[in-house]
C-alpha cells in the first residue's frame, strides 16, 4: 500500500547528514580512545594501529560524503523552481522502522561514547568469571615455559604461565616473587588471605579473563579493600586452601599504587 509521506519526504534532505555526522563521530570516538589512553582498556596493542586506521577513514569518509552532500544541495537549488513546477508527490512505502533510524542509533551510540568513559574490570567482574591461577583451556596451552627472567621480575601472568606448565607448587617454594594486581576478597578465604589479580586480554575487553594468586598476610586483609592496586614482594610458599594446594605468595612488603595505565596483561 503506497501513501503520501511528506514527512518522509523532507528527511531526504537531512537524513543523509544524520549518517555523515555517525560516521565522523565515530571516526573521531576511536582516535580519542587512543589520545586519551583510554585505548588500553578496550584492545590488545596488537590493534592499536587498525583502530585508529579506521578512525582516520572513517573522518575522511565522512568528509568526502559532506563534500558530496553540498555539491548536490548547490545543484539542486540551480533547478528548484523547474522541479517544483513539475514534480508530483512523492509517494513512500510504509516501513516498519522510520528511514535513518540505524543512522541515528550510530550517532547516539558514538555520542554516549564520547560521554561514559570506559572502566577497567575490577573484583566483582572477575569474581563473575572465577578467577584462576592457571590459563583457561580455552587459550591456546604452551607445551613449555621458559623465561630468562629471576622468579622476583617475573610478572603476575608470568607466574601463571608457568603453573600452567608445571602445575607442582612445591617446585617454586622459597623463591622471591615481586608482583602487581588488584585486589579480591573471595568469601571461602580466611580473613588473612587476599588474592592478588589481573586481567589478561587477548583481542578486546569482551574476552578478557581473570587470573591471580592468593597472598597470606600477617593481617586482616581489611586493611586493603578490594579493588586497591598493590605490589607485592615476598616468597612463594604452598598452602593448602579451600581443599587444594596452591602456590600462595608469603608476603614481605606491600605497598599500595596507582592503577597503571595499562591494566591489562597480554
């Protein structure tokens, strides 16, 4: 059934601006994510440089489209009056969505963007997807693990990698061990145990995991809420916790930090 639609007539004329203004703000969304840093939080580097590629075409494209746009406009006033004196109504075919409105959702998508700045994953997201001091089997297992680095410059992910090897706590304990993470205060772990954490990302957030190892303390770990970023120095010891033997970091000094800037392990 065709009907007259003078309303969907007109949006001929802006419509199209709706869809080179999404474009340019999501254009401009994805370089401020990289200036801002905020980057970081969102991606492996390894895409860094694809991202913001896109952000710099999707700005041209966008200028190229505006160019178009009014050259075509500058065109049709030229001839308004003759199409006018000759134009017949334009008839339009009812749709079940308004014609844009996938444009329009692209620009309050990109606008909300430039408004909410994106968070890292804390304690309670990794609480959600169990943290772990091995690599889920669902990442790729290296069949050996081998680092020229002292057990102290080892890396929190280091350290899980290479449980994931040789799962056997006994093995590491006593060396010196110097870590970074958040904290996490899981309920079934005595008061004088926290767990240290970091996420690992291996394309984006959306994929991001958990991975930690708990600490023994000579204090209640009420004294580091969760979420507080610590470095850690101590040694490795094997407690038995939660009815498992686990590598556990004894520690020694700890000192509370800022939240890097990038959170993430890779």
């Amino acid at each position: 059934m065709a009907v007259q639609s003078p309303k969907l007539f007109r949006f001929s004329t802006w419509g199209p601006w709706i869809e080179v203004l999404a474009v340019f703000a999501w254009g401009v969304l994805l370089l401020k994510y990289w200036v801002s840093g905020e980057l970081n939080i969102l991606i492996h580097p390894n895409f860094f440089a694809l991202t913001n590629g896109t952000g710099v075409f999707l700005i041209l494209l966008a200028c190229y489209k505006a160019a178009q746009l009014v050259y075509q406009q500058w065109r049709s006033r030229r001839t308004r009056n003759r199409k006018a004196s000759t134009a017949t109504p334009e008839m339009q075919h009812i749709t079940l969505f308004p014609p844009g409105w996938s444009a329009s959702l692209l620009l309050v998508t990109a606008l909300v963007g430039f408004l909410i700045s994106p968070r890292v994953f804390a304690s309670d997201k990794a609480m959600m997807r169990n943290v772990n001091d091995f690599l889920p089997v669902t990442q790729s297992q290296p069949q050996a693990f081998r680092t020229a680095r002292k057990p102290e410059e080892r890396s929190l992910i280091d350290w899980v990698r290479t449980l994931t090897v040789y799962p056997e706590p006994d093995a590491y304990t006593g060396q010196r061990v110097n870590v970074q993470g958040f904290v996490i205060h899981l309920p079934d772990l005595p008061e004088e145990y926290l767990l240290i954490s970091r996420f690992v990302i291996t394309c984006c957030a959306a994929d991001a995991y958990p991975v930690g190892l708990p600490v023994k303390l000579s204090q209640s770990r009420t004294a580091y809420p969760p979420d507080t970023w610590l470095e850690i120095q101590g040694e490795m010891s094997t407690e038995t916790l939660e009815n498992r033997r686990q590598l556990t970091i004894v520690a020694n000094s700890i000192e509370e930090i800022p939240e890097p800037r990038n959170p993430y392990e890779y």
